[in-house]
C-alpha cells in the first residue's frame, strides 16, 4: 500500500529543488568572464522584479482562495445532506483517555515491561505495543464493538490535541481497513486546530454544531460546543508512580480493567439516534433536504435525554 506521508514528503522535496533552482536560474555564469563583461553591476533583482514576483505569488494565491471560499461551502452542504439521507449523524471522538491509555515505552519500569509483553500478543488482548512511536497502548475496554455499532448510526471522526502523526499511526490500529474514518481522512489531530488547545468544530468537514455529537474525557477544550458533548470518564490503563508508569493491579493478581463506560454511552448514543430520526423523519425529495439540514438540530434531543448526575451523561 502506498504509504501517503513518503509521497507528500517526496513532493515536498521535489517542490523545493525546483523552487531553489528556479531561483538560481537568472543567475548569470560568472566563473565565465567574457559572459558577464555586458552584464550591469546592478543587483538581478531589481524592485521591479521583486513586485513582479509578489504580485505574481499572491495574485495566484488570491485565485485560489477564491475559488476555495466559493466551492467549499457548497462541497460540504451537500455532504452534510447526504449524512442525513443516510440517516447518520456525526460522532466525534477524542483518542487518549477516552478510547484509549497509551505510555511510552521508556517510561514503563522494567518489571511492568515485562508483565506487558508476554500480554501484548496473547490473542483476544486490547494491548498493543506500538515498537515505532516506542509506546504501549490499551484500547478501553469495548472500544471495538463500539465503534462498530457507532458506524451503524453516526459518521466517525477523530479529534485529538496528539500530533498528527500519532492519531494516524491509532487510526490505523483501531480501523486497519479503513472503514470507520474514511481511510483516516475523517481523523484531525493537534495541527488542524486554529486555537491552541482547544477544538472546535469549525476545522472539520461534515460535522457540525446541528448534527453532531462530541465524546472526550476533557471538557474545557469544547469549550464552544459544551451541548454537543458527552463527557466520559478519564480511562487510565496505567498510574504514574514516582516517574515511571505502573499498571493498577488488585492484590497483585493483575490489572484491573473494567471499565464499562463505552458501554453505557454506546446506549445512549442508540438512544439519541433513535429519537432524532423518530423526531425528525428524512425527507425523499432533494430541495426537501437541503432545508432539512438546515433546520434539525441534535442539540435539544441530547440535552432532553441528559440525566441530573452532573456528569454530563444523557439517560434515554
Ligand atoms: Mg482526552
């Protein structure tokens, strides 16, 4: 399979070569005396080629921004609808501490180490340990059947403040046949975001405010979509112990992983989904449902649906 960072790092490359030889291109052979007795000892570049090249550059940009700002909103317009036709609504997932507990390697006392790889190929395990980016990694418990049955009822998405690298490297691991995030492009990461430390729908193609439900153990990063999110338990798969990490064991006898919180929220998303559409019927007719998508909103149904727990969790 062709591995799409080599490609965009090779055009990188390629695109720079030409970029720089473009640039040397004007200069003349001076180790050439007689080429270069006409030549004018003004610089190359006068003001005039500069503007040139400016003008030119942004004029260019200018053309396709343009083209993007008029094209875009249309390209996800119609995506949105055919979410709706589909009867799907958005799901939106954060990685660590929701769907997963990943450590580095090196920071995993020997003893623990140990433990963790004569677990990591046992058949069955939701423990990886992931030799390239040095990290082991624990799926929560149930995240395979969950996402599974989400695919059923919601378009997935990913969106994590991890590098993008990791989210992709997770993505394939969760998704190997890229099924659930579209080939890990439904996947934003850290340097898709455009405030720091804090996430927002506006960066996402497909999701947005009306059709959307947000999952992730940190609240405050939403902090313009808090009536789009089910907030879940912090998972933590491993402690933190004097600098190095430790798995939680009860008496000695191993860890502890019970965790049913993916459970109780897969429920509830059934739930969600089941109201809205039961709420909301699709219309057949195309103009029908581009007002449609326009109208609906997933946002009253989740908050009617919550409990008083204080925890954010809806109960249908
Ligand atoms: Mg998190």
């Amino acid at each position: 399979m062709v591995n799409k960072d080599a490609i965009r790092t090779a055009l990188c490359i390629v695109c720079s070569v030409i970029l720089f030889l473009s640039i040397l291109s004007p200069t003349p052979p001076f180790h050439e005396k007689d080429a270069v007795e006409d030549l004018s000892p003004r610089p190359y570049f006068t003001i005039r080629n500069c503007a040139l090249l400016f003008i030119t550059i942004n004029g260019i940009r200018l053309v396709i921004e343009f083209i993007y700002a008029v094209f875009y909103p249309l390209y996800v317009g119609k995506k949105r609808q055919s979410y709706f036709a589909q009867k799907k609504l958005c799901l939106v997932l954060d990685l660590d501490h929701t769907l997963l507990h990943s450590v580095n390697i090196n920071d995993v006392s020997n003893d623990e180490q140990k433990y963790l790889n004569s677990r990591v190929s046992s058949v069955g395990s939701s423990l990886y340990k992931h030799d390239r980016m040095g990290k082991y990694i624990k799926l929560r418990p149930y995240t395979r059947e969950f996402l599974k049955e989400a695919s059923g009822m919601f378009i997935l998405f990913i969106y994590t403040m991890a590098s993008r690298q990791y989210a992709q490297e997770i993505g394939k691991l969760l998704d190997p046949n890229g099924v659930l995030f579209n080939n890990n492009i439904n996947i934003v990461s850290r340097e898709d975001s455009t405030i720091i430390n804090k996430k927002n729908l506006d960066v996402m193609a497909g999701p947005y405010e009306k059709n959307t439900i947000i999952i992730d153990d940190t609240e405050h990063v939403w902090a313009e979509h808090g009536e789009n999110l089910i907030r879940i338990d912090r998972y933590m798969y491993f402690s933190a112990v004097d600098g190095s990490y430790k798995l939680k064991k009860d008496g000695g006898e191993g860890c502890v992983d019970e965790d049913e919180a993916l459970k109780s929220i897969s429920e509830v998303l059934h739930c969600v989904h089941k109201m809205f559409f039961e709420s909301f019927p699709v219309p057949q007719a195309y103009h029908e449902l581009q007002e449609y998508a326009k109208t609906v909103d997933v946002r009253p149904i989740l908050k009617e649906s919550r409990n008083n727990s204080g925890k954010g969790a809806p109960n249908c």
